[in-house]
C-alpha cells in the first residue's frame, strides 16, 4: 500500500463526516465510528439552535453553527462551512500537517480494462476545505470525471479533465473534524499497456483557502498481470528426446517462465524470457525413460500455480537415454603433458551434433566440439592440435557431455595426470640389471631440486605399492640428492623387481623413471 503520511501526529475523534458542496448547500456522509468510543454529539437544527447531546444524554443549548448559502443554480459552492480555522493561516497550517492519504491496495486490470482505485483519507485534524488534484499512471486514462466515497457516486461534485484525460481536477470537498474513509475514481488501462507495475500516477489535496498549501503527492499505481500463456515451440509434439532436453519457446519479454511436469506439477526449470520474446529452459538432471508431458506458465500471471487458467498446452515427448561420449584420448589414469589432447566418439546417428567438455571439480567449461557427420569421420570427434586445453600439474577429471537439438546426454568422464615441468629423478642404486643381496636393498638417487623436486616416492611397478617418500636435499653437498637411511631400507622377495621413482613438486608430480634389479 502506498501512503503519504504527514508529521503531526493526533488521536482520531470517535466520529467523522465527509461533506461535499454542491449548489443547494452541503451533504453530510454518515458519520464513520470508532469501535472504542461514543457517538459525537448529533446536530439537530431547532429554531436557530441545536440541541446537542452529550456523552451523558443531556440536552445543552447553543448557538447554531451558520450553514453556507446556496448559491445559484448550476453553480458550486465553494464556501467553507464555518470552522475554527477553516480560512485562517492556522487552519491552513493545520490542513498541510495533518491530513493522511494511502492507497488501498494495488489493483490488477488487464489491458484494455478499467479499474477502479481506492484511496484512504484520514483527518486527525480540524476540518479541512480542499480540492484534488489527479495525474493518471503511464498507460492509463480516467475512465470517467467521477469520483466516489465509500462506494457511493459523488455525482454532484465537479469534475474536470484534460484533453488526454490522463489529468483530472474535482472538488471543492470538505471533510470534517476527524473525518476518514475511502475516496475513488476509475482508470482505463491501455489497449497495448505493457505488463506489469504502471506507476506515475499521484492524488493530491490543495486547499480552497490558500491554492499554495497542499499535501505531499500520493503515488498511484496499477498492475498489468500476465493473462496470456507462454508458448512451446520446440520439440515437436511426439518428438523423442534425451534425459536431459531442451526446451524453447515465446513469452512476455522480461518475465519468468516455469517448466513443469504436467503430471505432477514437478519444477524442471525456470528462465526469464529475453528481451526478444523467446526462452530456452534445459533440463539439468537426467529424466526417467517414457512418456513425458510438459506445460509452461509466466509467474507473474495471477492466481495460484495450481490453477489451470494460465498454463500452456501440455507438450508431450518420449524420453530415451542416450549413450555418453566416449572418450579415447587420455586414457584414463595416464600421465599427460601440460597441453592435453583430447578425441573420442558420440552417436551421431541419434542426434548427437556437438560434444561439452567440462572440468568435473569446478563445472567449468573447457569447450564445445562438432562431431563428424559424413564420411569416416561420421561419429568422431577431437580436439585440433592448435586449440588444445592446458591444465596445471596434478589429477584432473575431465566430463563430456554429448548435445542433441532437444536436449544433453549423460556425461562420461575420464581422470589424467599432468606432469610437472621438471625431468624424472635419477636411481643410482641399485643399477640397472644388477644383482644385489636382499632382502634389504639400498636406494639412492639424485633429482632437480633447482626445478621444484622436494621429494621422490618410490614405488613396485608390478604391483603399483608404494615403497616410501623420501627428501631431496638442498644444502651443502647433499643438494639435489637422495637416498633411503639404512635403518629403514625396504624388503625385498628373492627374484626379479621393478621399481619406479617418481619427483614430486608444489604443483604436483614430474614422470617416473625405473630400475630393473634381482635380489638373491
């Protein structure tokens, strides 16, 4: 609800009336009580006196307040009813501080559509002589030089508009010592209004006495909702589709489409419409196989999502799983330069056009890659030598995803090791092809200590355990050197053995080397 709401503050009296002028005298609205007090005193006229009863019930004579002449036909009266302060700067004072404005609520009208507005007066105050001044929103006109209170037409009070009806004037109005209710008007939205919220609109009050005393403008708005139903363009109705399709279509620029299971009422996704008109939603989990129906809807349109009125016609598909990728280069678990190539096969046969390859750790994409369509190379696809990815030492798993008209596939993934930039460590015992006395057998070797080699992990090639990690030194005459202490030297069975060492660096692991020995 917007509201404008003036600094002084008063305690609402129990009663209050709201009183038009027109050109036989003034009309009094009934009296608006609060819940918690007793009536004001009535005002009867009696041969120039009122009676006024109290709160006790007793009758006191006073004078007769005087009442407005009637002034000729046709014409509005513009005399203020007598009231304390009702011309005086004090009464003006009292008018700019005092009086409260809010519109009701928002209402929602279609384009093309009227309306009618809702603004709550309050007057803590004296009584207040006024007219109102009305701007309509953007994309609205008043419908009519009408205004209503309480409900009720005020057909005697003058109203005025512009040439483009988008600016209305009426009064002149009084609203009694402590008066409140509700004064409306009517808006015709236009025909090609856009959706949503249509603000710019504003009421204010300007008093009779003094035309440059006025309220602060009340802001006025109208909402346009969404009434018409997105549409499906694709995939065809019938079509068969992956696990993951999907789907495009037309909306209301800059709204919210959902994608829903017809069936249940399942979210499979949610995109705002471009600027365009067109939206693209894709599945991002995989579908159960069979038949599948879909509707869509704008969010902003009115009601409760479980209502009908606003969804889309149900598309229906048939999901089928379709094969991942394969792919063939890396091999899974091989050591792989700095700059890795990649290349492997899709069903191109069923629809799958392009391949996604993405870093399974962070999500990140690492490209998208055409698969052949014609000849030998029909189902093929790879990376060319000059657009090859680069990624940093260490493991890395890489996914691939296969991209059909209507959707992905599931993803297959493969895990690689990158090298670090610095040679393999050196095994300088035992030597190659020797035989030496077990079961205890001294390693030593040298590594790059100057290219980041900290340590060397040895390993048995046959059965991939590791034997140990051991550091390379990196002062004195012991730099790039290392060895096993003979206190912890491995055991070894009689019979051949093949052992790897591996340098390991900040960033990860450099290729390994081996030796070949014989324990006896």
């Amino acid at each position: 609800m917007s509201s404008t709401i003036l600094t002084r503050k008063r305690r609402l009296a129990a009663a209050c009336a709201f009183t038009v002028m027109t050109a036989v005298g003034v009309v009094e609205a009934a009296p608006v009580l609060a819940a918690d007090k007793a009536p004001v005193a009535a005002v009867q006229e009696a041969g120039g006196k009122q009676a006024v009863t109290s709160e006790s019930g007793k009758k006191d004579d006073k004078p007769a307040q005087p009442q407005p002449k009637p002034s000729p036909a046709g014409q509005p009266n513009t005399t203020a009813t007598s009231s304390p302060g009702a011309d005086t700067r004090e009464g003006a004072r009292e008018f700019e501080e005092d009086v409260r404005l809010s519109q009701e609520s928002v209402p929602e009208v279609a384009a093309g559509e009227t309306t009618s507005v809702g603004v709550t007066m309050q007057n803590p105050g004296p009584y207040l002589d006024f007219k109102i001044t009305y701007k309509a929103p953007e994309h609205t006109t008043f419908a009519e030089a009408m205004t209503y209170w309480n409900g009720g037409a005020n057909s005697s009070v003058p109203c005025s508009l512009n040439g483009d009806k988008t600016e209305m004037t009426c009064g002149p109005f009084q609203l009694g010592a402590a008066g409140q209710g509700v004064h409306s008007f009517k808006l015709k939205v236009d025909d090609d209004a856009p959706t949503g919220k249509l603000t710019g609109g504003s009421l204010q009050l300007v008093s009779n006495a003094n035309p440059d005393i006025k309220s602060s403008k009340l802001p006025i708005s109208v909402n346009v909702p969404i009434t018409k139903a997105p549409v499906i363009e694709s995939p065809a109705e019938g079509a068969t589709v992956g696990q993951r399709p999907t789907f495009t279509g037309t909306g209301v620029p800059g709204a919210t489409v959902w994608l829903n299971k017809a069936s249940s009422g399942t979210r499979l996704g949610e995109v705002k419409v471009g600027a365009g008109g067109k939206w693209s939603i894709s599945v991002k989990e995989d579908l159960p196989e069979g038949d599948l129906a879909v509707q869509v809807r704008h969010a902003e349109s009115p009601g409760a999502p479980s209502e009908t009125t606003y969804w889309s016609a149900k598309r229906n598909v048939k999901v089928e799983a379709l094969s991942a990728p394969k792919i063939i280069k890396p091999e899974a678990d091989s050591t792989q330069p700095s700059k890795v190539k990649f290349e492997g096969t899709a069903d191109r046969l069923k629809g799958v056009t392009k391949v996604k390859l993405a870093d399974k750790a962070s999500g990140k994409e690492i490209g998208t890659y055409s698969v052949g369509s014609t000849g030998d190379v029909t189902g093929k696809w790879w990376i060319s030598n000059s657009a090859l990815p680069e990624f940093k030492p260490g493991k890395h798993t890489v996914t691939a995803t296969g991209i059909t008209a209507d959707g992905e596939t599931a993803a297959s993934e493969v895990t690689f090791k990158v090298l670090a930039d610095a040679p393999a460590p050196v095994i300088t015992k035992p030597t190659a092809g020797s035989t030496v006395t077990g079961p205890l057998v001294k390693f030593e070797g040298t590594a790059d200590s100057e290219k980041g080699i900290r340590k060397v992990r040895l390993a048995d090639k046959a059965t991939g355990k590791e034997i140990g990690t051991y550091t390379v030194g990196s002062t004195g005459d012991i730099v790039g050197k290392w060895w096993i202490s003979n206190s912890v030297l491995p055991e070894f069975k009689p019979g051949q053995h093949t052992v790897t060492a591996t340098g390991i660096t900040a960033d990860g692991e450099t290729a390994a080397s081996e030796v070949t020995f014989t324990v006896k």
